[in-house]
C-alpha cells in the first residue's frame, strides 16, 4: 500500500466517523426545534386564549351591567344632587 | 491422533464435506439471488412502502388575522381548538360512551353512526370539531384505540353582536362567509404550510426531509370602529327598537373630519358565537344594505343648493302659505299653514311647501348636480358585500312633481351609511368618502359639495331644528351645540305608500362650533303613538352623542348658562 492510499482510506473512516456524528447533530438540533416550535405553538394558544379572555371579561355589556347592577353606578347628569 | 485408524473413511467424508459445502454454497447463492431481487426488481415497491410507513406529510394550519377596532382592542381572534375523529375500523364501538359522555354527544347514536361507518368501510368519521384543547386532552387521555385529534382554529367575537353585522362571520372551516370576513377573506386567511418528515413510533419528528410551504400567518385587520362608541350606539339602539316595538334600526357614526366610520350598528342583531341560532333577518347588516328614503333630511341639501345658486340667502324669504300648493295632480302639504319663512325657518319647520319652491326654481339639472356632488345615488365605496346603490333620478326622469318631491326627500333613496357621508360635507362644504380600514383613511380626496360659508349657514340652521321652536327638540346635548334634521318617511308598501308605517330618521352634526362627530340613526317601523323623527329617533341622538361626545373629550361649545348658579343656589 503506497503512502498516498493510505491517506486516502484514513480520509475515508475519518470522514465516514462525521458523517455519522452530523447526522446525530443534526437529529438533536432538530429535537431542540421541535420543542421549542410545540412551545411556541402553546404559547402562541395560551395568548390568544388570553386575549379572547380578556375581551370577553372587559366586554362594554358586561362591565355595563356589572357596573349598573352589582355597583349600582349610574352615569351624571349635568346637574345632579347629592344625597 | 493418525490417518491409519480410519482409512475407509476417507472417500465418504470428502464426499460428506463437499455435500455441505454445495449446500452452503447454494444458500449464499438463494440469499445473494434475494438480495439482488430486492435491490433491483423489488425495490421500487419496497421504497414506497417503507415512505409509507414512516414519512408523514404534515399540514400546518395558518392562524387567520385578527380584526381589530381603531385602538387595538380585538374584535375577532382566531383560537386553537381540537378536532377529535376516529378511524371506524380501529375502534372498539363499545369504549367510545366514556368519550359521548365527557364531549355530551348522545353515547347510542354515536354508537350506531360509527359502526354504521365501519360497515361502509369509512376510515374516518368526526367525533366532534371544534373542541376546546383542554376538554380533548382529558378525552384523549382515556386513550381511547382508533381516536385522534387534530389541530384546528376556531373563530371568536369578543364583542358578539354589538359588531356583528359589520364583521360578517366564518363557516366551520375558517372561511369568510358574510361582511367583512368575506370581504377581506384572502388579506385575513394566510396560507397553509406543509412539510415532509419522518416520524418514529412515538410520533416524534426524527428527519425532515422537505418544506413544500411555509406556513404564513394571516394578517390583521384594523378598522376605524372605536368599540367604545360602537357599543354605545348599539346599546341606545336596541333600546329604542325594543321600546318603540320596531321591526329594525340602524346608526352610523362618522368622524366629521375625516369620514372615518366609528360606529355601524344594526338592529336586530345576531351573536356570531352561536352558529346554531342564525336567521338571515338578523343578519342584514341595515346601515349599509338597506336603502330608505331619506325623507326631510334631505331638505338641507335642498336649502344649500338655492344657496349656492347666489339667488338665495339664509334671510331670503320664501311665501309658504296657504300651507299647500298643487303640483301636477298633487297637493304638497305642510304640517299648517306657516306663512311667510325665510330659509332658516324653513328648515326649522321642515315646510315640504318652501323646498318645493326653491327646488321648482332652481331646475332639476342644478339640484341632481348638486346632489350627486353630495354622493347620493352613486354605489358604495367600502367594497362591503351587499353594499346598496342609492337611488337618484336623472334631470330628465324628473317632471315637477318629481323635483319637489326629490327636494323633500322622497323617490330617490340612500342607505344610512351615504346619508351620513352626505352630512359631512356640512363640515366645510367638502363631502368626505367614508373609510373602514384605518389604513384607507384619507386615500380618497374630499369631493367639493358647497362653499364653506354656505355650510357653516346650513349648520346654524340645523341648529335651530334642536332649538326651542325646531322639530328636533329632543336631539339637543347639554353643554353642546349640536344640529340635524328630523326625517319620517312613509314606507313604501304593495299599493303605493303606506298610510301608518314610517321610517323615522334623524341625522346631526357635534358640535356646531366645530364639528367632530356626524351620526345618522333610522328606526324601522315604530309602533304606537310616536313615530316621528323627531319622536324617535332625536331622543338617541341625544343620548348616543352625548356620551360620545365626553368619551371623544370634545370641549363644550355651548356658551354659559346662569343655569348652573341657579343650581347650586336652588340645591344649597
């Protein structure tokens, strides 16, 4: 075997050994990603969930009537006396 | 150990040990032989099945765009739920009660559907869409055989029906079904992402292997609403819808500056997060598909335009009596016989007699200009489904009884939405095309309808209409200046006009000193006593400006009253 072979082969194994060890990697990486997109996805549900709580509790007919009937609040008119 | 102690054994056990090494030599032949077949012959096939087995192609849902009001709040959010189906031939019929009974479907009809799908060899059948992630988890939880979700979105509207007509809403699949959701279907809707991946026995993605497309989110929507005054609007509304037993309304308020719309409700009304209650009745969206005739409101327009001619001015006196004159075959009446009005005591006393005048001595051409230049009886400019196109007659359709009929209101005919639009050319005698979408604001030019000075006359006579001897007394605002016209319009019925139904219609201007805000509101149809404009419709007005008025923080104008001492002497 001439000194130029093997250089070869060893370029060979020790190429082989990466691509091995990249596709590992590359397979972890690609679990980090997959969580961190499920999280985003999550966090993405919890904010719009969130959102559509909040317009749902400071809806104007609700604070209206929670305002009229459980705080008995009235809107002032121009003149107006107190009691 | 010798050769000598077995030598008749010799030839049989070459023989023996060529014999198994044929026979190896024939296995490895069979095995190479199968191994070729499958890498050649077989292949192909083999390929596609191990694809099939283990690369998924994956959809991802686009979230559909958020609709909001001028301020941010939302008016329309698209939310994660789950969509349970099950596979008809995998699943044990009997295990899916535990599941009709936590998602509250009836268990033996569910029961009798799946199975019926697994006889006609259906792999797929719906549980239930559209549920909410938490509830599907649990469900999910009792891993049940043959049971899958997957992900959807679900549309919701935080403000139910107060923007309901202005909004429209989606069907189950996400797609714009009515107003603007379909309108703007396409801006709102995104598109789906999909992608190739391997998945491993647990469902985690190990390789991806292609993206066909990436999913891109929808974008969001702001409109010119405030939800603060739409509320308001639509609360003052059904009030007085419900009190007057009508059978609809509608109130469009504008912006007087700019034509932004701020408000666009109707009545009835629908909640678009109950799917299950829908009749197309409630769902006509009144202020902007429902032409009526404008009635007295168009008297203004009719005043500016002898205006403009130069023949006329605010003092200019007009004979009205005896209360009536004959056009062609018709007598045209005033509610009495008010004598001798000059132009603002025409408007304040609404007398069909002075337009008419005016009206027969300006000529047709000079009134249809005036009036197309005020927008009615063009179409729309929102690109709303189902926007109406007013009706206006041309100059020669118009015989004299036409042209004093045209002058107070009646044969030609606008929706609520343009009739505000015409009012605020009496901002500063430049009509403003109304606007929806807050980044349309001002992209259309103003169109010229007046002078300034003939508007700003025109709107201290629609301030005499809320004083003291006026039509519509009851539209007046404490603090505030405020103008407009009562309207009550006889509706058109099978034989002509109807004697006892009415539209009643009033639309104003706030503040006088400097105008901010245009509202039109329109009551269908009142029963009982009262059905004037000025009787129904003014008293809203009043209220929906009022508290606009302060939520808008517009300075007073109305100059000091001693009122207040008075008061404050009287309350000690």
């Amino acid at each position: 075997m001439t000194v130029g072979q093997t250089v070869l082969w060893g370029a060979v194994l020790v190429s082989a050994v990466l691509q091995l060890s990249v596709v590992t990697w590359n397979r972890e990486l690609l679990q980090v990603w997959q969580k961190a997109d499920a999280e985003r996805q999550a966090l993405a549900q919890e904010y719009s969930r969130l959102v559509l709580e909040k317009s749902t509790l400071t809806a104007h007919g609700r604070i209206d009537a929670l305002a009229r009937k459980r705080l008995g609040m009235q809107e002032p008119e121009h003149t107006q006396v107190f009691h | 150990m010798s050769t000598q102690e077995q030598p008749q054994t010799e030839g049989i056990q070459r023989w023996r040990f060529t014999l198994v090494l044929a026979v190896f030599a024939l296995l490895l032949v069979v095995v190479g032989g199968r191994l070729v077949m499958l890498h050649t012959v077989e292949q192909p096939f083999l390929f596609e099945q191990g694809e099939k087995r283990t690369v998924r192609s994956e959809v991802q849902p686009a979230t559909r765009g958020m609709i909001t009001d001028r301020f941010g709040e939302p008016l329309a959010v698209s939310t994660p739920v789950t969509t349970l189906w099950v596979n008809p031939q995998q699943v044990d019929v009997n295990a899916l009660s535990d599941v009709a009974r936590m998602l509250g479907l009836n268990s033996a009809e569910l029961k009798r559907r799946v199975s019926r799908a697994a006889r006609q060899g259906r792999s797929f059948y719906f549980i239930k869409r559209q549920v909410q992630p938490e509830l599907a988890e649990r469900v999910l939880s009792k891993k049940v055989a043959g049971l899958y979700a997957d992900n959807d979105y679900r549309r919701y509207y935080p403000a139910a029906e107060v923007t309901s007509h202005t909004l429209g809403l989606v069907n189950i699949d996400g797609q714009g079904q009515e107003g603007l959701e379909l309108a703007f279907d396409d801006y709102l809707s995104g598109s789906e992402g999909s992608r190739q991946v391997v998945k491993d026995l647990y469902g985690n993605v190990i390789k991806q292997l292609g993206v066909k497309a990436v999913a891109e989110p929808g974008h969001n929507l702001q409109l010119t609403l405030d939800l603060r005054l739409q509320y308001l609007a639509y609360r003052e509304l059904k009030a007085v819808v419900q009190s007057h037993k009508a059978t609809a309304g509608s109130a469009v308020m504008l912006d007087a500056k700019t034509g932004e719309v701020l408000a666009l409700v109707s009545q009835p009304s629908y909640n678009p997060n109950n799917r299950a209650e829908l009749n197309p009745t409630s769902m006509r969206n009144r202020a902007i598909a429902d032409l009526v005739e404008p009635g007295s409101t168009m008297k203004p327009f009719t005043v500016a335009a002898a205006m403009e001619s130069g023949r006329y001015d605010a003092n200019t006196i007009v004979d009205t009596a005896p209360g009536w004159i004959r056009v062609k075959n018709k007598a045209i009446r005033d509610h009495r016989n008010y004598g001798d009005l000059d132009l603002t005591g025409i408007i304040t006393k609404s007398s069909n007699v002075g337009v008419s005048k005016l009206a027969q001595d300006l000529g047709p051409e000079s009134i249809w200009t005036f009036f197309n230049h005020a927008g009615l009886g063009r179409p729309g400019t929102l690109g709303f489904p189902g926007e109406a196109v007013g009706a206006m007659p041309y100059p020669e359709q118009m015989d004299d009884l036409r042209l004093s009929t045209v002058s107070y209101g009646y044969g030609l005919s606008v929706s609520p939405l343009q009739l505000a639009e015409a009012y605020t050319s009496f901002t500063d005698g430049c009509r403003k095309p109304v606007s929806l979408l807050l980044s349309q604001v001002g992209q259309q030019p103003c169109e010229p309808v007046m002078s300034e000075d003939t508007a700003k006359q025109v709107l201290k006579m629609l301030g005499t209409v809320v004083g003291p001897k006026g039509t519509g007394q009851r539209a007046a605002v404490e603090g505030y200046q405020v103008g407009g016209k009562t309207g009550t319009a006889h509706k058109v019925g099978r034989s002509g006009y109807e004697d006892s139904e009415y539209t009643a219609v009033f639309a104003g201007v706030a503040p006088l000193s400097d105008p901010d805000l245009v509202l039109v509101v329109i009551v269908d149809e009142p029963q009982g006593k009262e059905y004037y404009g000025g009787e129904v419709a003014a008293p809203v007005f009043s209220r929906v400006m009022e508290q606009a008025l302060r939520l808008r923080q517009v300075i007073p104008d109305a100059p000091a009253q001693d009122s207040w001492l008075q008061v404050a002497g009287g309350a000690r």
